[in-house]
C-alpha cells in the first residue's frame, strides 16, 4: 500500500490524539465504577443483604435505618446534632 500510514493521516492524528485519550479515560472511570459497585456489593454481602441508611425525619431529626432484604426496617434516631448545611 503506497501513501502515508494511517498516524500521519490527518484523521490518524485526530484519532490518536483525541478520540484514542477519550476512549481511555472513559475505560479508566468505567474501571473505578465497577470497583466501587463491587465494594458496595462486598459490605451489602457483609451485611448479610442488609441496607443502612441515614434519613431525615419530617420533623428534621436524623434517624439510621436499617432494612432487610424482606422489607423490614428498624429506625434508630440520633440524639440531637447540629445539622450541617451544604454549600
């Protein structure tokens, strides 16, 4: 094949040095989702399929709950905290 090779290409530059470091970034945050979704999985399993979460009360007190995989909830509430607003 005569020409020049496909890197000396104006579409090959493109390629290289666009689309080749979007794909590998994009590759590398896939790889850091599936990590987290995996450590999320292991304390789940930890668990024993159960859930805790940290909600808000209608009337402002922070409560813990911890759900099961059968729909059973048990509701611990704080003492009271000073609440910390995002900025």
């Amino acid at each position: 094949m005569s020409g020049p090779s496909f890197f000396q290409t104006v579409m090959g530059r493109a390629f290289y040095e666009g689309t080749m470091p979007r794909l590998a970034k994009a590759a590398e945050r896939i790889a850091v989702g599936l990590e987290r979704m995996a450590d999320q999985q292991d304390i789940y399993a930890r668990l024993g399929g159960r859930e805790i979460v940290l909600v808000e009360s209608p009337d402002g007190k922070l409560n813990i709950e911890v759900r099961d995989n059968k729909g059973g909830v048990i509701t611990v509430t704080l003492p009271d905290v000073e609440k910390v607003e995002e900025e």
